[in-house]
C-alpha cells in the first residue's frame, strides 16, 4: 500500500480517538514478542494505538521500526501514543474505508 495522505491521516486520527492501547512498551523495550503482538493486533483490527512508558526520547526512533517491521502505517504520534494502520486485505474483513 502507498503511503497516506493527509486526509486519509487526518480520518483515521478521528476513528482512533475513542480507541484505548493495546499494546504498552515498558521497561523492556521493542523485542520480538512485542513486534509478534502488534503484527496480531494490526492483523485483526487494522487501527490500533501503542502506548510508550518508558523510552518516551526514543519514540520516533521504535515507531519507524515498528513501521518496518510490522508493513504498516505510521497514522501520527500524539503525546506517547502511537497510531498504527495496516490495510486488511480481504475486503469484507476492511474495517476503515479510507477517503
């Protein structure tokens, strides 16, 4: 997938807001466990928040290589909280219609 434009961020900010993190990175940082769970997450949900507790200097530095890692969308950090996008790719399984 392409990268999102500003509309498309802008959409999918709004349709995060009322969501809570599913994932938290702590004390231990990025590990692959981590990275398993936030592929899981995307995978189901398409839309999901991380939220960092600790390595909060460090947060554009773990979201580029969640980013990476996981083939998705980095949406906007705001705060500590990282919005994440991926695309489902069965389209009766889509979630987010994007504009």
């Amino acid at each position: 997938m392409k990268n999102l434009n500003s509309l498309q961020r802008s959409y999918l900010k709004a349709q995060a807001h009322h969501l809570e993190p599913v994932i938290h990175i702590g004390k231990n940082g990025l590990t692959d466990g981590t990275i398993h769970s936030i592929s899981k997450a995307l995978s189901s949900k398409e839309l999901i928040k991380v939220k960092f507790r600790d390595y909060k200097d460090d947060k554009q530095k773990i979201a580029a290589k969640i980013e990476t890692k996981t083939l998705s969308h980095i949406v906007g950090i705001i705060g500590h909280t990282l919005i994440l996008f991926k695309r489902i790719l069965e389209p009766d399984k889509q979630k987010y219609q994007l504009p």
